[in-house]
C-alpha cells in the first residue's frame, strides 16, 4: 500500500477564515505574474505553509473554470507543501489564467513561489559551463601557434 501522508492537503494546511485572509493581505510580500497575483506573509504559527485561493468570476464566468483553477493550484501546493518555506500564500487569480491550461497554471503557481522566496529554486548552473561542465578546448584563432616544433 502506497502511503500518501506527506503529501496530504488537511485543512490546517488552508488559508480559511476572514481574519486569515485580512491578516495576509495586510502583512503580505506581493509577487505578482500575468496569471496571478501571490501574496506571501509569515507563518503565525507551526503548522507549516497554509495556502488560500481567489477566483472571481471577474476570472471566468463559469465555475467549472474557476474550480479547475483552483484544483490545479491546490494540487501543485499540496505535492510541493514540503518544500515550501513555512508562509501563508494567498494566490488570487487573473482573468488570463482561465486561457492558460493545466501545465502552464502548474508553472505559474510555481514561478511565483520561487520569484516570493517562498520555494527554493531549482537546479541554477545557469547557461555558462562551470567546473562541472569544462568547455572543450579549442585552438586560438589567428595565426597558428608556433612556439612548439612540429
């Protein structure tokens, strides 16, 4: 039996209340991305990131929309919730996420976790080689050396 405990959404895990949501606004470390806007406040207490969502209709008139918004985006939270710094995110939605589909919303929530600091980033080599990736040497261009015999 697989157990899947770690990766579970309870509802500790959940931004839920009024006050909740108005202390996070309020307190609140602003990232914002064309798909959302996430507020990012510290944790009040040990339980861990907390995550609440914001769909307005204003986002898509239908709910079958919103909801697949918000499933999407509670999902990533809750297969990352380990890796997440212990903060109260609140991701509140722009109309353009309802064009997005389900890998681009995916990426979206998690481009902003990362931009907020929120979630560590991922692997940064960058794209200049490293020590771990020599470059091949390459002859000088110009004239031919010739400081060795041939």
């Amino acid at each position: 039996m697989i157990c899947l405990a770690p990766a579970r959404f309870p509802k500790t895990a959940r931004v839920r209340s009024r006050a909740a949501y108005a202390r996070v606004f309020e307190h609140a470390r602003r990232t914002h991305h064309p798909a959302l806007t996430l507020h990012v406040a510290p944790a009040t207490d040990e339980q861990g990131a907390t995550l609440g969502l914001a769909v307005s209709r204003k986002v898509d008139r239908r709910a079958v929309g919103r909801n697949r918004i918000k499933r999407i985006w509670r999902e990533t939270f809750r297969l990352h919730r380990d890796q997440i710094a212990p903060r109260a995110i609140v991701a509140v939605a722009k109309p353009a996420a309802a064009a997005l589909d389900n890998a681009a919303l995916r990426q979206a929530l998690l481009d902003s976790l990362r931009r907020a600091g929120a979630l560590p980033r991922g692997d940064a080599t960058g794209t200049m080689p490293g020590e771990s990736h020599p470059s091949p040497s390459r002859p000088p261009r110009g004239r031919p050396d010739m400081s060795t015999p041939e």
